[in-house]
C-alpha cells in the first residue's frame, strides 16, 4: 500500500539510524529486558545528539566571530592607513607651503586640531623686546646729560684681546675681518669651533595663531617673570619661568606634561587652573639651531577631554612641527635672497619714497569745482547788480 511505503520511507529517515544503533547495541549487550534496554540508550542516544549538536553550534559561532573580528581588524587596518596617508599628505602639505609666519602658524593649528585629541592648540614666536638707541637722561638739566650723540668718546676703547668673550661690535668686526684666515686655519687643521650659544634670556613668546574659541590668544604675550627686587631679602623665592621657557632655557626641543596640575610653572592666561595635558614643540630649521617658535596643544577640560595626549597624538604634533619648521626656513630663505637681489640704491630710493609719502602726502585728484561766476546783469534802473 502506498501509505505503508510512505511510514516506511519516514521512518527510515528519521529514526532508522537510531533504532538500528540501539538494536545493535542491545545485541551485544544481551540485556534481561531488551525492551528497557533500547529505550535507556534511545534517551542517552538523544541527549547525545543534543549536546553534539551544541558542540557544533558553538564552534560555527566562533568561527563567525572570528571571521568577523579579522574582517573588521582588516577595515581598521585600512581605515588607519587611510588616515596615516591623509596625514601625511597634511604635512607634506604645510612643509611645502610658501605664506607669512601667520599663516604658516594657523595652519599648523588647524591640522593639530583636526588630526588630534586636542582640545585647543596654539602657536608663537620667540621674539625678543625692542631696545631704544637711546634713553633720556634722568635729569635733563644736568649739562654732562646734554652730550650730543655725534660727540664721540674721548677715551679709547682699549684694543680687544683675542678670543675675548663677550665682544661688541668691535670685537665682533676683528673676528669677522682679522680672524677669518685664522679660522680658515683651524679648519684645514681639523679644529672644529663651537658657535657662541643662543641667549634666550630675554626672549618671550608672541602667540599669534590659535584654534576656535581661543581666538583671544592670538595676541597674547608670554614673559618671563621680572626679577627679583634690590631689597629682597635671602628668603625671597622668585616666581619661576612659565613650563614653556623650558624649551629655550633647557634646550628641548619638546615638552610634555600629562596634567598640568601637578606642574606648578604652567601658567593660566585667566588665572583659572584647569586639567589636562599639554605638549609644547620648538619650531627649528633644524638641529640644534635656534628656536624660531613654537607650537603647543592641550587637552584642559572642559574645552578638551581633560585626559592625557595618546602618543599617537604626541608622535603627529612633532611631525606637525617638523613641517612647519622646515617651511618657515623655506620662506625665511627666500625672503634673505629676495633683500640680497636688492641693491642698497633702491632700498634708500624706496625709504625715501615711503617717507615722502607719509609726510606730504598726494593731494586729492578730485578738487572741489569751482562755481563759474554768474554773469552780470544788466545794471536796472537804480544802476545796482542783482545779488550772487
């Protein structure tokens, strides 16, 4: 009967497998009661499969999460040297750029704040306080202060020693003019002369370029704290340099802190202390040359994160100020050939032109236009003209 073949063929396939296993076992076993027997080992025979079934289930889902996590690992991988080429194709960028120091800074600032965690950023020059030629006498009624400036000084300067220490513009003179065979000299003869060091003493920071919401920075000053007075006693304590001065006075190229809250030079332009990281990097034309600027970044709360710069982070601001040392040589560079193709002619012809520009300047082509006068009238009876 087709019905018959129909059990026959489900039960062939669902349980066939089972129930010949069990029968199997149940004749090598030779059991008092086949019956008990078959169905123990059908249930054990189930729970079996049940727990195989887990087994293999398990192991599919680890090799779905595994394939995932390599799949993602690969996505990451790319997408991180994505960034890495974008980056670097930032700082190539600004290494190549050719704009005023201003621009050059901003620049610089933009991509710290764009690349990194950094919740502000900000650049400076190292600039250095404006003398005067001359300062008045305390007491202009003294006749000694009236000396004219062309008066020269009577006494002699005394005749520079060689290899005198710290030199003025005679001495500086000899060792350019006098000493320049000497030099020569030592040269040929292996002897390597060490330049005079870099004073930085009187050198401040003059910020000029800063990311959003520190816009206010971008004419700020950093000094160093005046010193201490004449009467000071011995238990004075002066007020230390601000944590960047580090980089001059210390000759490092790179300063980091952390949490500047554990650092007690770290100064607050608005006095209102805060947490957070900060990095500092002197802008150079390269090693062991004079710092030109610098370029720093924080994380102070609650403009950034307030946590520490990862050194990923760190590693991009370096490079960042790498790049922006190498491109303001470049443009220091072309400004020095530009003033050397000058000739001294037409730098004094310029002056003289600018002055003269200042102090009388052009008049005004439109010149207020003059009424024509009114013809006259004929006299009238009176003999009297109309008014104009």
């Amino acid at each position: 009967m087709p019905g018959v073949g129909h059990d026959t063929k489900y039960l062939q396939e669902l349980v066939g497998d089972a129930l010949a296993r069990g029968a199997a076992a149940c004749v090598v076993a030779q059991p008092t009661d086949p019956v008990e027997y078959l169905g123990q080992w059908l249930l054990r025979y189930v729970k079996n499969a049940e727990v195989e079934g887990q087994f293999y289930e398990q192991k599919r889902a680890e090799l779905e999460a595994k394939k995932k996590e390599l799949e993602d690992a690969q996505a990451a991988a790319q997408k991180a040297k994505a960034a890495e080429e974008t980056k670097a194709a930032a700082i190539a960028e600004l290494a190549a750029m050719e704009a005023e120091p201003r621009i050059l800074m901003q620049h610089a600032v933009d991509l710290i704040t764009r690349f990194t965690t950094a919740g502000s950023a900000y650049a400076a020059l190292v600039a250095e306080p404006e003398e005067p030629d001359w300062s008045p006498p305390e007491d202009p009624e003294d006749p000694e202060a009236a000396e004219s400036e062309d008066e020269a000084d009577p006494t002699p300067a005394p005749p520079a020693e060689e290899g005198a220490g710290e030199g003025g513009e005679e001495g500086d003179a000899q060792a350019e003019g006098e000493g320049g065979e000497a030099a020569a000299e030592e040269g040929e003869d292996g002897v390597v002369k060490v330049p005079r060091p870099i004073d930085y003493s009187k050198k401040y920071f003059s910020y000029m370029a800063a990311s959003a919401m520190n816009e206010f920075m971008a004419n700020v000053e950093l000094r160093r704290p005046p010193p201490p007075p004449e009467d000071a006693d011995e238990d004075f304590q002066p007020e230390p340099a601000a944590f960047t001065f580090r980089i001059l006075d210390e000759r490092m190229p790179m300063v980091y802190t952390p949490n500047v809250a554990f650092d007690k030079t770290v100064k607050f332009f608005r006095n209102f202390p805060k947490i957070g990281a900060y990095q500092a990097c002197g802008i150079q034309s390269g090693p062991g040359t004079e710092f030109k600027a610098i370029v720093a970044a924080d994380t102070l709360f609650p403009e950034g994160s307030g946590q520490s710069l990862s050194q990923e982070d760190q590693d991009f601001i370096w490079e960042v100020s790498l790049a922006l040392g190498k491109a303001y040589d470049k443009v220091e560079k072309k400004f020095l050939e530009e003033q050397q193709g000058k000739s001294a002619k037409e730098d004094i012809a310029a002056l003289k032109k600018r002055i003269l520009e200042i102090y009388h300047p052009p008049e005004d082509e439109e010149e207020e236009e003059v009424a024509p006068p009114t013809p006259s009238a004929p006299a009238g009876k009176g003999g009297k003209a109309p008014p104009a």
